[in-house]
C-alpha cells in the first residue's frame, strides 16, 4: 500500500516537475527513484545478514496464563534492520496442519537481538511453534525480502497445579511401603527417588546432572533426592486409544491428572504412576513434587503426541487408583466420581471427595 | 475452554520513547524545509535568526517534554497556545495585515510592496510544529504528512514559489527520516536502532539528493520527454472519444499548456489558382487582453463610431460592407499595368466549428455554396499581390477612392483607440522593456519586436505548464523563454499596442502553398487539419488595413517576415549565437538560467544574513537561546549522570555520597576511613540510620579490599541510601544551593 501512494505520488510529481518544467522537483523524483532502487537492494542486504531462531528448544508455559517467549535474532550486515516480520505457525502434535498464525514485527541492530512475544494456551499439552517466514524490510518499509525459514520449538503448556480435594480418611489404606520392589524406573535412580529437578547452580555435585533432560532443553538440570519418603499411592492410567487426537480431550485429561496427583500428593509422599507404552509395556513414574509431576506430564504429552499409548482400558489394578480418559477416577475397580468436561474445572475447584 | 483460542501477541513493554533519537531533528528538518520554502515568497521577508533558533528551541523542548513525561508535554502545549493566544491579541492590528501581505505575495499581485511578516511566521513555525509533533509523535501518523509534505511542494511549484534544494533536502529528510526511525512497537534497543536507521535514511537521502541533481542537470530535457508523449497520447485518445478537435482555433484562449496535433481534417480549400504563399484565414481577431484570454475584438461599435464620425446617417449600414472589402476593391481597380488577377478560395468545413467563418486577408466575400454543408466563396489578392496606389487611381473610380479615404481616416482613427490599448499592471515587466527601448518609425517596432522574440524565446510546442499565478506573455518572455504561435503572437501584439501601433491577436490557419494539390479540373484543393492551426499578430496600417505579422519563428529557429510596406526581415541564429546576445541585450531577462546553474544557484541562498542584519543583535539573540536551552541540557546532563551513577559501583556512589555530604557542610575532609565518620554523618544527617550507615560502608570496605565484588543488591542497597540522603539534603537547602545541587553538581 506504501510503496503504491509513493509510486502514485512520484508519478504526479513527474507529470508536474515535466509540465512546469520544474528542476527541483524532477530532482525529486529523481532521488525518490534513486532512494527506491536502494531500498530494494537494502532489503536484499538486510535479508542476508537476518537470521532467526528459538531461544530455547523447549518452553513451558501454564495454560490460560501469559508465557514469554524469545526468538534469537543475529544481524550482521549494514546500518540496522529496522522493519522485518517473522511468521509463527503453531500445531499440535500429532497433527500436520497448524492451529494458528501470527505475524510479529521487530527490529534488530548488528548482533546480537531478541524478538520477545506471548503466548496464551487455552488448553494443556505440547504444542510446536515453527518460525517459517521472515520478511525483512528495507529502511522505509517499501520493499521485502521474503526468506524461508525453518526453526522449532516445542512447548509444554501444564495445567494451573490445583489439587482436587481429597480427605483419606486412613491414607495407609490406600498406600504402600517405600521399600516395596523397585522395578527398573526410566527417571529414578537405583536406590534414591528424585524429589524435584531444578536449574544447575555452582557449587551442585556433577553427577547428579540430570543429563538426558539438559540434553533435551539445552540448560542444565539436576536431580534433587530424598532420602526419607511417605507411602506412596498407585495411580494408573487408563487410556484408550484415539486419544491422542483430540486436544481438548486430551487437556481435560491432563488437567485432571494434574489436579489429583496433586491433591493426593497432599496425604501421601508420593504418586506412582503407571501407564501402558507400545507393546503393552508397563512403566511408572513418580510424582512427589510439581517438578516431577511436570516431567512425567511433558512424557506423556510426547507419547501422546506420537500415538505411542496402548489401550488400557478394562484393566483394573487391585489396590490403585485408575483415571481413565473418560475422566473416571476408580478405586479398584470402583467408580469414585466420573467428572463432566463441561463443569471439570468447577468440580476440581468446588467438590470435596472424602475416602 | 473448548472455544479458547490459542493467542499470541508482541511485547510492548518497551517504551519506544527515548530522549536520544532521531525523532526531533526529522520534526525540525520539516518544519525548517517548510520555513525555506517560505523564503522565496517574494514580497515578503522575515528573520531567519530568530525563526530558526526559536524553532529548533520549541522542537528540543517539546521532545524532552515527552520523553518525561506526557502530563508534562499537555502541560507544556497548554502554556505554547495560551502564549500564541496572547500573542494573537497584541498583535491584533499587525497579523490580519502581514497575513493579506502573504496572500498577495503567494498569487503573484505585481501591486504588491515587500513587507516584514516575522511575526505571522514566527506563529506560523509554532504553530505549524506543534501540529506536527502531534501528528508525529502523538498520533503517529506520517503517511499524512508526507501527503502534505508533497501537496505544499507542488502547490510551490504551481505558484511559481521557488523551491531551493535546502527546503527540498529538509523536506524530504523529515518525510523519509520518519519512515526509517518508526519501528514496530516493543522492539527491543530501539533507541540504538533508530538513531543507526535516521543516520542511514540522512546519508540515503542526500545521496540520492546529490545524484538526482547531477543527473537532473545533465539530462532535464530528456527527462521532461516521455510526460509529454504520455500526455500528447491521452489528448489525442480523448481527441478522438470526442470525435475530434474542439474550435479553440477560433478563440482568444492562450494556453497555458502544450499544444498536440491528431491530424483532425476541419477543413477543406480550393483554389483557383496555386497560391504562391502562406495562405492566412483569420477565424478570430482579438479586442482586449484579460490576461489569459483575447477578447474578441468589437468591430460593430467601431462601425457605429464611424456612422457618427462620417455623418453618413441614412448610409450608415454600408460601412461595413464596403470597409471589409474597401483594400480589395482599391487593389482590384488599380492602373492596369500595376493590376494582378484575385485569387477565387472555395472554403468548405469538413469537421468541427461549421458555424465559423474564415476570412482571409484583402479579400471580397463571394457567396454561400448551395450544396450540403458549410461553404462558402471570396475573392482575394495574395500579399505579394498588393500594388495600392491611393493617389493614382482611375478617373471612373476617384469619386469611390475619396468615400474609401474618408472611411480609412474613420477607422484609422478608431484602431488606434481601440486596438492600442493594454492593461499595462498586467505586463509591467514588458512595458519597462518598450520604455526602455524606444523605436518611432514601424519599421524600426517591428524589427526590434522581432529580434525580441526571436532572442528571448525558442519554439517548442511543449513548453510546459505556465504557472496560474502568473501572466502567461509576460511569463513566456522573461522566465520560461518557450512557447509556441498562441504565446509569440500574445506577446507580438502587447508589444506592437504598446509602441502605439494598433496591432490585434488574430488565430485560424495558415495553410503554405505545399499543401495545395491540383485537381482534374484545373483547381488547387488542400485538406486543413489541424496541424494548419495557426495564431499570428495583425497590424494596422492605414494605406492597407490589416495584414498578418508572421511572428512565430520556423522549427529551425528561422524568422522570415514580409507584409504590404514592410521591406521584409530574415532572423536566422544559432542558438549560441542567441545566447551570447541576450548576455549582452540591453534588456536582462528575469532567470535566463541553464539547468546546472538553476539548480545550485538555488542551494541554501535561504540562510544568509541580510545586508543591514546587525552582528551584536545577532550575539544578543544568540546569547538568549543559548541561556534558554540551558535548562533543558542542564537536565538532560543530570539524568544522564544519575543514570551513569546507577549502574556504576558502590564505590562510584560512595564517592559521590562523599561529595554530597561535604557540599551540604557535612563531614569536610572525611574520606569513610575515619573512626568518627559514622558519628559525624549521622549529626549532620539524622535522617540515616546507623545500621544502614555502618552497613554501608561495611559494603564499599569489602567492594575495596575484599575478596568478592558486591553483588547487584548491595549495589542497590548504596544506590537506593545514596537517594534517599540526597533527597532529605536537597529540602534543606536554599534556593541557590538547589539549584546547583541538583543541576551542576547533579547530586539529585
């Protein structure tokens, strides 16, 4: 639209600097058509020295609160870019067709920059952000250089970490000894359960990194362990399949979880969970702080998104707690309360459960 | 929550206002460009060096204003209209005076007298900068800027004011400065960007400026080209939508742009015989001079008058009858041995305008043709063809020879009444140029009126628009020096009445011999388009009436002209040769300039000092504004420090604590080492506690020999005690001590 006013404008410029014989406005002219040649070959040049990409491979975000994200913008060319745009495409594994598009506008000097945005996630799960566009602008805006780019970042949007209301009337009745049989756990260490994983800090002992998630997130992470533990409490995971593909679905699924770990986390030390992987594989995990209720999540969220959940369903474990995708949370193979997705966040907020 | 959607939004969290930007030199360099341009209005001047510094000053102060604070800035332009409302009312009795003096000025009154109009514009730059920054800074709306940018400089153009290549620079930084700094909101660093984006949009523009105007110089007539051929394209595609030219052939209009040809046939001519020269058929004669229009000349009251002179009563009606055919009839019943043969013209209208008619010179109107269309015969002698002897004559004709000299005398009389006058406030410039140069014999007028023309202007059937402010002969002669028939004839005749020879703007076609074909039946038959359309100059002599002044030269620049008692001119040069006699004509044109030197004779000649300017009013002003932007650095200085001083280092503000304390008399020659030093602080400043005094330097001791540098807290810690002490000191100081406090020494 800009560069048709000044074309418009030029040209009436022309037609009057030649009718009127007017030197000082063919000179003008001829500087906004100079100005114009260099602007686009600015773009060109800008275009070349702009490239883009994610802060981080992997961010978390809380549903239905603003997050912050940052992509990394480096410029090394000349003056300083001061218009460009860059598209970001959003999908939800394991879909291939994106959810949502934006267009964000910065501006970067030489080095360098960072672009920041929000992002709101109405619903939990992992969602990926691709950055597929740039166009970068010359000095005045007239003329773009379009670049195909492609960078990802996944993010892990949790639920809020309300718990759901839970009075155990005697939680031994729901619970085992810690030092019941210790099956080979993927998170766990051999003789110590991780409390919670927190940033690296100086002084941390090495080997306590937590090395495959620092691989993952690029920053790294340790393991904190207890020593000293409540019982724990078994929680199983009934899901079905065709689950994976619905992600409000899915949310309330997760947002559920969430809610009941953490309410039950408030009678016992801790949550084991357990779940079926391809092949009918069963593994565990447990949950004794928000920190590892965040890992198991963000590893359910990728078998979700990679389909790699067997069906479940119909398997009652004796002595646990089941939640099933059709937000059932049993005893055994008692129904305790089957929550409406409708009036989910209500109950979790309003619904006192005594056991 | 099925409904959410998924959002995302920029960061705007950071402010885009910052006070070290480009900004406010883009807004001045607009409103200075606007002030240039304002320069060339002739007819007016004021003080560019009060103007200027006042405007650079108002800019400074509102941008500071806004990067402290908005309330501040409503504050500041609350006061900015009440002093111009007060102002307005002083100057009550001056403004409505200097605005009438510039509204003159701008269209170009001749009767206009310079006048000083300082203060109308020193309101008009405030003015015009406060609108500005709030359409900038406030509304953030350029693209209308840049529109009216670009409308005032061809509003200049269209009144002739003369745009210098400072205005045009000023202008044009504002409009493409404010294009590079405007980033998108939240962008991180923005201040660094835009002064890095200003800096590259300053060095492109004048870039671009200096190539422009290189290139412009050389090429301008090659440039001007193609406008013409798009604009003769659309005439001659609207030409032919109306089916044809109009009849402006036969009007007094003098264009005030280009002339294009469609090849349009409006007539056709047969002959009896082949004419032996250019064949003139006057469809208009010209009366008065309006300025833009001939108005057609009144030949019915100069018959009356003549009825009157004649006392011919009962055969008043004749006159004109026998005055239009009078010079044919003489030259028809000259002696035989002096007689030549008449010419018999069939003129027929193919095309446009079948209501006029074509008369041409020493003729006798035959009769109307009876076939389809519009014809019509005369009978007429070709120039060449004129032998006029009034004195010998035939003795059948002598008694008809005294009724023709006693109608010649009538209309002689008359011509010189009506077809010498001219509106001489119109055409001042030309009528210095006949002051100037008397001739008495016509000989002598025509031939000076001729090497004029042929001197002073070129022919170019595209020479432009002419300005509307402007008149357009007065203009074609001394300024823009091109033109074609309509322009050369227009000038021609004003010359012509101004030497007291009644002279008349006569326009139809003029057809040359080479147009004329024969016919099977022994006639000569030519087809008039358009491109025969012609406007040439008419005089009056007594001994042979009317005759046409060929006054435009050939395409070649040549000038040939000859008419009845006229020995005949040939003007041929070159065009060097044409130059180098204006340089030493008595007369010197108004802006005889080349391209180049148009050009760079224009830079910059804005911002000069005026001869009688005194220099020590100068330094008195000079010293003013410098005393008023005193303020506003004195404040910038300090926030800068007191930013420096933040981000610092204990040490750094424990010095400066240092330094406060003694300013304010408190602990003189203590350097924090002292054993007394807590005590003798806390005397003086009370309103310090010991705990965050010996905390204090507890911080700056470990800063200084400890194994560790202080953390961002125990910074912050200094930083915020330094503040609050500097706070408590400064009310208790007097008014003087304050002000040095907070903007010399820039402790708080």
């Amino acid at each position: 639209m800009r560069r048709f006013f000044l074309l418009l404008l030029v040209l009436i410029t022309y037609y009057l600097a030649s009718m009127f014989r007017s030197l000082p406005l063919l000179a003008l002219c001829g500087a906004e058509g100079f100005m114009a040649i260099a602007a686009f070959i600015l773009s060109r040049r800008f275009r070349a020295g702009l490239s883009l990409h994610f802060s981080q491979p992997l961010g978390t975000a809380v549903v239905r609160t603003n997050t912050a994200c940052k992509v990394s913008v480096s410029y090394k060319g000349p003056f300083a870019v001061n218009h460009y745009r860059v598209k970001i495409e959003v999908y939800i594994p394991p879909k291939k067709k994106k959810k949502f598009q934006k267009r964000l506008k910065g501006a970067g000097g030489y080095g360098e920059n960072e672009l920041a945005f929000w992002i709101h996630a109405p619903y939990c799960g992992l969602f990926r952000l691709h950055l597929t566009q740039l166009k970068v602008y010359d000095l005045f805006s007239l003329f773009c250089a379009k670049k195909k780019i492609s960078e990802e970042m996944e993010l892990a949007v949790f639920p809020d970490g309300r718990a759901l209301q839970i009075q155990l009337a005697s939680p031994e009745q729901y619970g085992d000894s810690p030092q019941e049989e210790q099956p080979a756990n993927s998170l766990g260490e051999a003789s110590h359960e991780i409390r919670q994983v927190r940033e690296y800090r100086t002084g941390d002992l090495n080997r306590h990194i937590h090395w495959n998630l620092s691989a993952r997130t690029g920053k790294l992470w340790l393991k904190e362990f207890e020593q000293e533990r409540d019982f724990s409490v078994r929680l199983y995971l009934g899901i079905k399949s065709g689950f994976s593909f619905s992600p409000v679905r899915q949310s309330n699924f997760f947002v559920l979880l969430s809610a009941l770990v953490m309410g039950l986390l408030e009678s016992t030390g801790t949550v084991r969970i357990f779940w079926q992987e391809t092949e009918n594989r069963q593994v565990w995990a447990d949950a004794g702080s928000v920190g590892q209720l965040h890992e198991i999540l963000y590893r359910l969220y990728r078998l979700s998104a990679k389909g790699e959940f067997s069906d479940s369903s119909g398997t009652y474990p004796e002595k646990a707690f089941m939640l099933d995708t059709d937000l059932g949370w049993y005893w055994e193979e008692s129904l305790i309360f089957r929550f409406s997705p409708r009036s989910l966040e209500r109950d979790i907020r309003e619904r006192v459960f005594s056991l | 929550m099925a409904k959410a959607k998924l959002r995302i939004y920029p960061d705007k969290t950071e402010s885009s206002r910052s006070l070290l930007t480009a900004e406010p030199l883009f807004l001045l360099s607009g409103v200075l460009g606007i002030l240039l341009l304002l320069r060339q209005i002739e007819s007016i001047s004021f003080d560019l060096w009060v103007i200027f510094p006042v405007s650079v000053l108002l800019c400074a102060a509102l941008w500071y204003c806004f990067y402290r604070s908005i309330s501040l800035l409503a504050g500041v332009l609350g006061l900015l209209l009440v002093v111009c409302g007060f102002a307005v009312f002083r100057l009550r009795d001056l403004l409505p005076k200097q605005l009438w003096q510039i509204v003159t000025a701008v269209s170009h009154n001749p009767e206009s007298a310079s006048m000083e109009v300082t203060e109308t514009i020193l309101l008009f730059a405030v003015v015009i900068m406060i609108l500005m920054f709030w359409l900038e800074c406030l509304g953030r709306c350029h693209g209308l800027l840049f529109f009216l940018m670009m409308a005032l400089l061809l509003f200049s153009e269209l009144m002739k004011i003369n745009i210098t290549i400072g205005a045009l620079l000023f202008i044009s930084l504002f409009q493409w400065g404010f294009w590079a700094v405007r980033l998108p909101a939240g962008s991180k660093g923005s201040s660094g960007i835009k002064i890095k984006a200003g800096i590259a949009s300053v060095l492109l523009v004048s870039a671009a400026f200096a190539a422009a105007c290189l290139a412009v110089s050389r090429f301008s007539q090659t440039l001007y080209t193609p406008a013409y051929r798009a604009e003769e394209f659309v005439y001659r595609m609207l030409s032919g939508l109306s089916n044809g030219a109009g009849s402006s052939y036969v009007t007094g209009q003098i264009s005030r742009g280009n002339h294009y040809e469609t090849g349009t046939e409006h007539l056709t001519l047969t002959v009896s015989a082949k004419p032996s020269e250019t064949l003139y058929l006057r469809g208009f004669s010209g009366g008065d001079y309006s300025g833009e229009t001939w108005l057609p000349s009144n030949e019915e009251e100069i018959y009356q008058n003549m009825a009157e002179i004649l006392q011919w009563d009962t055969w008043s009606n004749i006159i004109p009858g026998l005055y239009q055919s009078m010079y044919y009839v003489m030259n028809e019943n000259m002696p035989e041995d002096n007689r030549r043969e008449p010419l018999t013209l069939t003129i027929r209208h193919t095309g446009s305008a079948p209501g006029d008619y074509f008369t041409p010179y020493y003729s006798r109107f035959i009769n109307e043709l009876e076939e389809e269309g519009h014809g019509y015969t005369y009978q007429f002698f070709e120039q060449g063809d004129i032998t006029l002897d009034w004195e010998n004559v035939a003795d059948y004709f002598a008694q008809q020879r005294d009724w023709y000299l006693s109608i010649r005398q009538a209309y002689s009389e008359q011509a010189h009444f009506f077809y010498t006058r001219t509106p001489v406030n119109r055409i001042p410039r030309m009528e210095k140029l006949i002051r100037e140069n008397p001739r008495s014999t016509p000989y002598q007028i025509t031939s000076f009126i001729l090497r004029e023309l042929h001197n002073s202007a070129s022919y170019s059937t595209t020479p432009g628009w002419m300005p509307f402010n402007e008149d357009i002969v007065e203009y074609f002669l001394f300024e823009s020096h091109q033109g074609y028939c309509v322009h050369f004839a227009s000038a021609a005749v004003l010359m012509y009445r101004l030497y007291g020879i009644p002279a008349r703007y006569a326009s139809g076609y003029a057809v040359p011999p080479s147009a004329f074909s024969r016919q099977e039946d022994g006639t000569w038959q030519a087809v008039v388009t358009d491109k025969f359309a012609h406007a040439w100059a008419e005089i009056f002599q007594s001994d042979y009436g009317w005759s046409p002044v060929e006054v435009t030269p050939a395409s070649d620049g040549s000038m040939t002209v000859q008419y009845p008692g006229f020995s005949g001119l040939h003007l041929k040069r070159s065009q060097k040769d044409w130059s180098r006699e204006n340089s030493g004509s008595d007369f010197r044109f108004g802006s005889n300039k080349s391209a180049s030197s148009q050009l760079l004779g224009i830079s910059l000649d804005g911002i000069r000092f005026q001869e009688h300017r005194n220099l020590f009013l100068f330094i008195g002003f000079g010293i003013l504004y410098s005393l008023l932007f005193l303020p506003l650095f004195l404040d910038y200085r300090r926030l800068r420090k007191l930013c420096r001083l933040e981000s610092a280092g204990c040490r750094e503000i424990f010095r400066q604590f240092l330094n406060m304390l003694q300013f304010c008399g408190i602990a003189s020659g203590y350097d924090g080492s002292e054993p007394n030093f807590v005590p003798v602080v806390l005397e003086g400043a009370p309103f310090i506690s010991q705990e965050e005094l010996s905390r204090m330097l507890e911080i700056v001791g470990n800063a200084a020999f400890g194994p560790e540098l202080p953390g961002e807290l125990q910074n912050e810690f200094i930083f915020r005690i330094y503040q609050k002490t500097a706070r408590r000191l400064y009310a208790g100081l007097t008014w003087h001590k304050k002000v040095v406090f907070r903007f010399v020494k820039a402790f708080w």
